[in-house]
C-alpha cells in the first residue's frame, strides 16, 4: 500500500491546488472531492477461472460557487487526468459553468465552524492484510468456497459461480473554508450461488457470502459454501399457496430492505417536495411502538478472536464526515414509533428551515444529495425460531423481485418466495407469490421482532413478523 499512499497524498495536494485556483479563477467558494482505489475481482466457475480483473483508478472532482444578489451560482466538475493541463481545464470547465446557471438562494458550503470531522484513525476503516494476500490465494478463496457448496449434497451439480472481491481506497475532501481530511478505507468478501436440482429436473438457486473489512473476520470459505447450499436445497419443490390474509415474517436480509423505507419516507428532499407518505409528521407517530430506526455513521464494532484478543473494526456505512465534509453521527429517525429527525444534508436542511444531520452523500459531480451511514432497527428479546414458532399460518419470506414501493402512498407489492409456516414451524418452500399491504399498515403492525441484529452490509434489520398483509398465489 505504500504506492496508494503517495498517490494518497498528491491527490489531496491537488484537491487543494484546484480550490486554490478556483477562487483566484473568481469563484466565491470552492469545494474538492478525490477519490481513488486499487480493486481485485475473480470470478471462478465450477473450478475454472471464468473472470480476473485487477484495476486502479483515481479521479478528483469540483463544485464552484459564485456570489450572486439572488442566491449562489454553482457549477460541478471531474476528471480523472491529474495533469497540470487536466486540474487546469477542470477549474476552467467548473467556472465558466457556474456563470451561467441560476442562482440558488440555499446553494452554497456549510459555515465554517461546522467542519469539525470525526477523528478517522479512531474509526478503525483501513487494514492492510487484504493486500498481503497474493491473487493466487484469493482465486483459490472461492474455488474452495465453491467447492464446499457443490460437495454438500448430491443434488447439486452445477453452479452459478464464486467469486471473491478486494478494495483499497481513499478518499480526500478540501474547501475554501478551511476544511481539509481525507480517510482510507478497506474491504474484501466471497461468496458462492449453488443450484439445486431435484428428481424431476426443477432447479433452484441461491447464495450467501461473507465480508469484513479486514480478512481476520472473513468467515471459513466451507462455511460459506455449505451454507450457500443448504439454502439452495431448501428451496427444491416450491410450490404456490392459495390468496389469503396472514402473518409474514421476513428473514434479516429481506427484512433490511423492508424497514429502509422508514429512511427513505424520512428523506429531507422527499420531504421537501411533499412526496413522501411522512410529510408534515414530524413528532408523529408514524409506526408501533416497538419500532426505532437509528442511523449512525460512527460505528465501530467490538470482535473477539480466536486467540481472545479484541479487534475493532468500523462499520460498513462508517465514515468520519459526509459529502458536505460535516461529521457524521448518530441519528435516532424513528423512537417507539415517532418520526423524531430527518435525512438531511445542508441543502435540504436549508429549504427546510433546519439543520444537517451529516447525511450528506456525494459522489465526484454533482451537488450532494442523501444517504445513510450504518442504519438498523433496534433488536426484540425473541430468537427467530420464536418469531416463526408462533405463526400458525403464514409465510417465510426468503426473497423478493420488483420494486413495488411507492413512498407517496405507502403502497407495497413485490414478487416473492419463501418456506410456508403450518404449526410454527417452516413446512415447504414456495414461490411464484406475490405479497403486498400499505407502508402506513406495516410499519404499525410489527408484532414481532427477532434478537438476531447481524451487521453484514451497512444495514442490519433482525427478523420481523408483520400480521395483515394479503399473499397473492393461486
């Protein structure tokens, strides 16, 4: 990583340079954003190497603002030439374009005793035993993963493929307003998608996978693999169910994308347009009262190894500031069911009469828009084999298709597929289903929550049950 380094501290050299000829260029205010990262990804198929990408990549973007009696006019560019000519002509490109926009009366950078970022060494983001690994061992990572899965049972003879994927990155923000950090940031991950075939030649499919930031907390590439299988398997002789009314209970990985819409209905923009069934709701209760969505940026996770020793590792959405460059923090959204704080970045926050909640999001163009850091719903007391134990009848929910969302109205319908629960217990899969209800309804009809809070992505939601919604089959 030594490479990465150096070029680490030339691009926020140049980040500096480009606000610096910015505002001698006439620009009011300036703001840089760098980015760069070096990236594996193999690609293996029934043991053979079927995809290997090694790459680079760095790139540094710009927004202008220029003083105007109506507001601010301001312009964003990027490139990914770092040559004298290349900065030059990114500057040139930004102003000239800023002279001809309109003015924006909330455009403009956050005040300057707002950039107090977040210390980035205390956020444990960057390990460099990723890079340690040779590419001949990574490849063999997921043929081993691979292999686990294929020789789990007889009924699986072929594969969709594994794969394992690595990232070093860093990146840098600079404005004219004396903010200057940067922050790296480590990542790697495998995973292996198994099909299953019955005896009557139905297939099905499904995967699972590990990441970390650091491969001492990777799990085994046989664990991943079995269980990549088992979930395959249980998933042979789907069937379809009659319509009905009746309990769902969603498994943590379903369940995640099924409560981020409690943040996206929080959306400061969405708010702002009137286009979100949360408008106007602000200390409202908007869910049950077992229902509390946090969003924190700041998150570092405690890991005990093997050898007893404790690791400590950021969280996936952790970072020590946001696309405006103000810190990031913990943010309660939903307390007992009140809608309590926004998602809101320093644009929105201003149209609305507020303040940031450091959940700006940004990418190399562009003005920011917003984005969560580590969001999660606060865990229930019951394991999930309670959760489903006391369903009578009702569906596990293991998947769904589409993107039937509609955060204006709160309808909610997705294709869906699953294990049917008789008993309380998970009696046979099936699929070809669809399961629909109203926002509004399933936020308020949560009955039960599950212990199991697993963070394997920024998001971690544990199993749900929500009673009410309508099971379309045959």
């Amino acid at each position: 990583m030594a490479t990465l380094k150096l070029q680490s501290d030339r691009l926020r050299l140049l980040a500096e340079q480009a606000v610096d000829r910015a505002l001698r260029a006439g620009a009011t205010d300036a703001e840089a954003a760098g980015f760069e990262a070096e990236e594996f990804y193999a690609n293996v198929r029934l043991g053979q190497v079927e995809q290997l990408v090694e790459s680079g990549s760095h790139a540094l973007g710009l927004r202008v603002f220029m003083a105007d009696p109506a507001g601010q006019r301001t312009a964003s560019t990027s490139t990914s030439d770092l040559s004298e000519e290349g900065i030059a002509r990114l500057v040139a490109g930004a102003v000239e374009l800023a002279k001809v926009t309109g003015p924006d009366p909330f455009a403009g950078l956050p005040e300057r005793e707002a950039f107090v970022a977040n210390d980035a060494d205390s956020l444990h983001l960057y390990f460099n035993d990723i890079d340690a690994i040779p590419p001949a061992d990574r490849i063999e990572i997921a043929r081993r993963c691979e292999a686990a899965a294929m020789s789990f049972d007889s009924r699986i003879q072929n594969s969709v493929g594994a794969s394992f994927d690595s990232s070093s990155s860093h990146r840098s923000m600079v404005n004219s307003r004396g903010f200057s950090a940067s922050y790296r940031r480590s990542y790697c991950g495998f995973s292996a998608s198994p099909i299953a075939q019955d005896g009557t030649g139905a297939m099905q499919r499904d995967y699972w996978s590990s990441s970390a930031r650091t491969f001492a907390l990777l799990e085994t590439p046989e664990a991943v693999g079995h269980e990549a299988a088992r979930r395959a398997l249980r998933r042979l002789g789907a069937r379809r169910v009659p319509t009905q009314q009746c309990p769902v209970v969603f498994a943590p990985e379903i369940a995640r994308g099924l409560m981020a819409n409690l943040l996206n209905a929080a959306d400061g923009d969405a708010i702002y347009r009137n286009a979100s069934l949360f408008a106007g709701k602000i200390g409202e209760q908007v869910a049950g009262e077992n229902i509390t969505m946090i969003d924190d940026g700041t998150m570092v996770f405690d890991h005990t190894l093997a050898d007893g020793s404790t690791l400590r590792v950021g969280g996936f959405g952790t970072s020590p500031f946001d696309g405006d460059g103000l810190p990031t923090r913990r943010t309660v959204v939903i307390e007992r069911g009140i809608l309590k704080e926004l998602m809101l970045n320093t644009y929105t926050a201003r149209k609305l009469e507020m303040q940031s909640t450091g959940k700006a999001s940004r990418g190399l163009a562009g003005a920011p828009g917003i984005g969560g850091g580590n969001y999660f719903l606060e865990p229930g007391t019951l394991t999930p084999e309670q959760v489903i134990g006391g369903v009578p009848s009702g569906l596990y929910v293991l998947q769904t298709m589409g993107h039937g969302v509609n955060l204006v109205t709160g309808d909610y319908s997705v294709g869906a597929s699953g294990l049917w629960i008789e008993n309380g217990e998970l009696a046979y899969p099936v699929e070809q289903i669809t399961i629909a209800g109203n926002l509004k309804d399933i936020f308020r009809n949560v009955v039960a929550i599950g212990n199991d809070l697993d963070f394997r992505s920024s998001g971690a939601v544990p199993t749900l049950r929500v009673d009410g919604m309508t099971v379309a089959g045959s």
